[in-house]
C-alpha cells in the first residue's frame, strides 16, 4: 500500500526542458490545471502529497520519478543519465531522509527512476539512454543487499523501461507488443497495448485504482476486466516533454 506521494511543481520554463515529440508547444496555464488535478486525484486516494515547488534552473525537475528509486526498505537516490538534468537529484534526497534511509548511485553510473519497475519485491531495471550498465549494477547491489531480486532489460525503443511498460496488480503488465515478447517477462500475464495506445503504457497503479491517460479507449476497455477502479486524467501537456503520469511522482 502506498500512503505517501513527492510531487513538484513544474517551472513556468518548463517547456525548455528535453523532448523528441513533436506535439506542439506546451502550455504553462494547462499544465499547472492538468498537475494540480494529478496531486488533488492522488490525495483523493488517500495519499498524503508533498508538493515541492519548482526548480527554476532545472525545467524538467517536475519528473520526480527519475531521482529516486523507493523501496520499503530503502531510497537509492538517482544519478541522472541526461547532462541538463544532474543536480535534480539533491532535493529530494533530503526529503526522502525523512521517510527511509537513502543511498546514492554515483558516476560513472548513471540512472534514470523511469527505467525502474517494482513489481512486488522484484525489480526490472532498464538499460537504456539514460540508465547505463554501470548504474544498473550499483543499483542491483544496492537492492540485494535490502532483500530484493533484479532483472536488467535492454531498452531498444522509448525513453525510459516505463514509457512501455507498468505493473497493473494481479500479476498482469501492460506492455508494448515489443516487450511482450522478451523472455524476462514470460512470467506474467499481459494486456498488450495497440501500437496506436502505446502512450497509455504510463498508466499508474495506487493501490486499487489505475490512473489512465485520458483518450485511450481501447486500452481502457482492455483494463475494465481487472475490476479495479479507473480514473483518467488528461495530460496533454506532460505528453509534449515526453513525460506521462507515473513520472510526476514518487510513491512509497
Ligand atoms: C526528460 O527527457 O528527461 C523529460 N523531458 C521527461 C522525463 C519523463 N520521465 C519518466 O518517464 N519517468
């Protein structure tokens, strides 16, 4: 069960952060609304929410995702694989001091929170272009050491392990047909998205309820069988840097 949410506020420079979608310019007066209404539906959940405020010399610290890694038994703070982004990573580590005992992933190893999925005491680590070999073995020390097993995944399409996959609950993913055929994933069952609906690969699971992007009905009617409550936000904004609704907060 999650109880608590870190989430900051984006910047209103936060369209220079980095992005390869070529979605439009976002804007700052949408995604504010369309970030508010994300920490309003996690506290609707129960969660209790702590909200930073922006980062101005970092327009894409709004992803707190990617600073952390948090385990119930320890938070192994980030070294970020993207150059603008590398000192995002302080912050947080002082207020995840007060919820765990945290320890850092240091250069040359780099790693990005998006390529990291926890699915109950396993965790599948993504190599990908932020997160290196390096990293991944620091990383799967670290997660040894506090009780847990790992798996690395080649990330060969998408930014991060997450933009194409999640973990729905009942031992089911929702994965890219491209996932779905590696054999590190052979034991789970899987909704497999339709290659137009792979940006709703970023569904986020809080405890019994699936928080979906909006506009993804085939992927929605996919879910409904789990039987487990789904809201949709609209993340229209997020969606143009690249980002998606796991990446705007850390759950523990
Ligand atoms: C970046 O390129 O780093 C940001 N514009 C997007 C990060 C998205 N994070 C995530 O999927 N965990």
């Amino acid at each position: 069960m999650f109880t608590h949410a870190i989430t900051r506020k984006p910047g209103d420079n936060f369209a220079r952060g980095i992005t390869n979608s070529n979605l439009g310019t976002p804007s700052y007066e949408l995604i504010m609304k369309q970030h508010e209404v994300y920490i309003e539906t996690l506290r609707s959940l129960g969660l209790e929410v702590i909200v930073l405020g922006a980062l101005q010399d970092f327009p894409d610290a709004y992803f707190v995702e990617d600073t952390a890694v948090v385990t119930p038994n320890v938070a192994i703070v980030t070294n970020l694989g993207a150059e603008s982004r590398k000192g995002e990573e302080a912050t947080i580590e002082t207020v995840l001091g007060r919820y765990r005992k945290t320890v850092r992933i240091h250069a040359p190893g780099t790693v990005d929170g998006g390529d990291v999925l926890m699915v109950g005491s396993h965790f599948f680590i993504g190599i990908s272009e932020r997160t290196n070999k390096d990293g991944v073995g620091q990383l799967g020390r670290i997660l040894e050491e506090h009780g847990y097993t790992w798996t690395a995944v080649p990330v060969e399409v998408g930014l991060h392990l997450r933009s194409s996959i999640n973990y729905v609950g009942k031992n089911t993913l929702l994965i890219t047909e491209k996932f779905a055929g590696y054999n590190e994933f052979g034991g789970y069952d899987k909704i497999v998205l339709n290659k137009a609906e792979e940006y709703a690969g970023s569904t986020l699971l809080i405890n019994d309820c699936l928080i979906i992007p909006k506009g993804f009905p085939n992927t929605r009617k996919k879910l409904e069988p789990m039987g487990l409550d789904i809201i949709e936000l609209d993340v229209s904004e997020v969606r143009k840097m690249d980002g998606g609704l796991t990446c705007m907060s850390l759950r523990f």
